[in-house]
C-alpha cells in the first residue's frame, strides 16, 4: 500500500498530533484547492489533506450501526514489548505537549485502554485512540498463537 489519505479540519493541528506518534512529514504539497502533506512513520505513510469548511465526521468507533471505512491500525509488534506502558508514556507525551502549544495539541483521547483479544489463530494486545478530527487508531501487537 503506498498511502492512507485523512481528510483533516485543521492540518497543523493533524501534523502535530501525527508527529507525537513518531511520524514525520515527507512531503508538503497542494491539492489544487488546499494544503497537503505526505507523513510517514510506524511502519506507514499516510497523506493528510485539509478541508475547507469541514463537517463532523461520523463517530465510528461509537455508533455500531456505521457503515464504511473504520479505523487505522498499527502492528506496534517490534516498536514496544508492553501495549500498557507505551500507551501510558503516549498519554505523558501528549499531555506535557498540550501544555506547552495547548493551541495545536489537545490530551490524548483513548476510546479503548489496552485489552487481549483473540483474532483468528492468536491472541493480541489492542488499543484505540482518537486522532485530532476523531478517527479511530488501532495500536495492535502481537502476543502469542492461540492453542
């Protein structure tokens, strides 16, 4: 896969936000209409474009009715030994980040503390965490096949 596109209220604001996840821009550009920029860490590239006029989005994460596109995941696998502890040290990051630019950074939203979970023939540790505009993250990692 080349890219993951996240339309964006506010790309200084997704730009900050995707920079406490490890992510770094690439690449800044115009759509023709408005900013852009390719991003890329954890493994990943993703391209946030900023909208005009934007509306909220739809709570997919929260309404079990929503159809379409649902969430981002990444395999933090080979990144942390322990989901718990990475997510605890994301939360400090973000919070001492929203106090020193609490204009482009808020507090890390959690939607999901870390959980196992059986999927298929093993067993994971996952998480979810919203990003600025609300989209669901998923930080997946592998624990041990499932007997």
């Amino acid at each position: 896969m080349h890219h993951v596109s996240i339309r964006t209220a506010n790309i200084h604001r997704a730009i900050a936000f995707y920079e406490q996840l490890g992510f770094t821009v690439c690449e800044r550009f115009t759509t023709g209409y408005t900013l852009a920029c390719w991003m890329e860490g954890l493994n990943g590239r993703i391209e946030l474009i900023q909208i005009p006029e934007p509306k909220p989005a739809p709570d997919s994460f929260g309404d079990e009715h929503y159809v379409g596109y649902y969430h981002l995941s990444f395999d933090l696998t080979d990144l942390t030994s322990d989901l718990p502890s990475y997510l605890t040290n994301l939360k400090e990051r973000f919070l001492l980040a929203s106090q020193n630019n609490p204009e482009q950074l808020q507090t890390l939203k959690v939607l999901l503390e870390p959980t196992q979970q059986q999927i298929g023939t093993r067993i994971y540790e996952v998480a979810f965490i919203a990003d600025t505009d609300g989209l669901p993250l998923e930080f997946i990692r592998f624990l041990a096949p499932f007997h």
